[in-house]
C-alpha cells in the first residue's frame, strides 16, 4: 500500500466538506478586518484553499480577484462550481501548484492567505518563502496550531511530534513572525467553535465511511485518532492567526525588494 494511496483515502473523506481546517466566516472577517486599507479591487493569493471557503468569502465580500491554490484538483473543481453557482467565476481562478514552489513573480498580490495550510512546509519555511510575494504595503494572514498550555501532556506532544507538526505557542509563532521580517499586526485567538465547524461535519464523515480497502482503512484510524486526541485534549492546542506586514529597514529590504 502506497502512501500516496493513503493520501487520496484521506482526502476523499474531506471531499464535499465545508471545511478542510478549522476556521468560520466570521474569522475570516475578523482577520481581514486587521489587515487594515486595502486596493479597491485587491489582488489575492489563497494557499492551501482547499474547496476555497475563505476564497469565495474575500471574492465576494473585499472585491477581491482571488488566485486559490491547491495541489488536489477534485478541491479546486469544488471551488470553480461554487464560484460559479455563486456568480464569482469572474473572480476567482484556480492553480494546481505546489505551495513551496510556487510558479508566481514577485510582488504580485496585495493580500497572501493561507488558513490551516501553512503547516504543510513549515510555517518558519512558509514565512520566508511567501514574503516575495506580497506586493508593497501587503500583508500575510497566516493560521497555525499552537499550544495552549505551558505544560502539554506527553500524549498530547507526541501525537503532535509523530504527525510531523511540533507545536509551540503563540507567543514563540509570533516573535518566529518577526525574524522572518515581519510586523505584527494582528493575533486573533480562533475560537473552539471553529474547530467544531470543521470536525462536526468530519466526524460524520468518518463514522458513515465503510473501510472499502486497506488505504482507505488506514485513513479512517489516522482521522479517528485526530478526533479522539481533540475530544480528549482540545484543551492543550489550538489555532491562532496572525495578519503581518513586511518590515524594511536595518536587517531587513523595503517593500518590494526582494
């Protein structure tokens, strides 16, 4: 059995989904609502969109020409028929891409998102590598999972740690925020609720879904395992998001020098 068969597994209970992480509206409101004055129409880049919720939210709602980005084309196919039914095809446009290379020049978007995804290539490597991106007066709005106690149980931490995800706190994400050239200038607390969002609809999922084959079984433990250890210890972790900006100045190039 190939890991790769275990991935598709995994993402075929996430499809059809509302939510690939946790996350609301009312947080993508609240964290775009930090980023303060935006371009009229501002050019944004949703990373790890998956079926692009936030996507659709900033098209919307900020007038925003939204590029969403996802490696798993099903997710994106959701995205374009959402954005059509939603009358936003004009709007939002699609890239299967690799959120550690991606095939975009610099200084293109007055807005990076990327909502539970930055995890993916490291949320330090994340930082550094999406900064070029942002054009000048730009800013980052960027969630990551981090403790929420100063003494996390030993099951707790190695879960995490087997997941390949250490966590830390916040207070360590943000000061990580500012050696990659950042200002903060937002951290929002996500609240529990958020996760109830994406795990209510995840956990139907997974107690509907027959094992049918070996990859798909070993997906079920995986996510069943996830669950239990947020049923168990939600307590210990949580999500915040940060809404950063660029410094220049000693150390550091100004915007748009990249």
């Amino acid at each position: 059995m190939s890991e790769t068969s275990v991935t598709e597994a995994f993402f075929a209970l996430h499809h059809g989904l509302p939510r690939q992480s946790p996350g609301s509206d009312a947080t993508t409101r609240t964290l775009l609502s930090f980023t303060g004055p935006l371009p009229e129409r501002p050019r944004v880049l949703d990373l790890g969109c998956g079926p692009g919720r936030a996507s659709l939210l900033l098209a919307a709602e900020a007038g925003a020409d939204v590029t969403a980005v996802d490696l798993h084309e099903p997710f994106l196919a959701e995205l374009r028929r959402s954005a059509a039914d939603r009358g936003l095809s004009g709007s939002i446009r699609t890239l299967v891409a690799d959120m550690a290379e991606l095939p975009l020049s610099d200084g293109m978007f007055d807005l990076v998102w990327a909502e539970g995804a930055a995890y993916i290539i490291g949320a330090d490597h994340a930082l550094r590598s999406w900064r070029r991106l942002l054009a000048p007066g730009g800013a980052l709005v960027v969630t990551e999972c981090v403790w929420t106690t100063d003494e996390p149980s030993a099951e707790c931490r190695a879960f995490w740690e087997t997941a390949g995800s250490p966590l830390r706190t916040a207070g360590e994400a943000a000061l990580a925020a500012e050696a990659a050239g950042y200002r903060v200038l937002g951290m929002y607390e996500q609240p529990a609720s958020d996760w109830d969002e994406y795990y209510g609809p995840f956990a139907e999922r997974v107690a509907a879904q027959l094992p049918e084959g070996p990859a798909m079984e070993q997906a079920l433990a995986g996510s069943r395992e996830e669950l239990a250890m947020y049923r168990e210890h939600g307590g210990e972790y949580g999500y915040a998001a940060y809404v950063l900006r660029p410094m220049h100045g000693a150390g550091f190039p100004a915007d748009g020098e990249f």
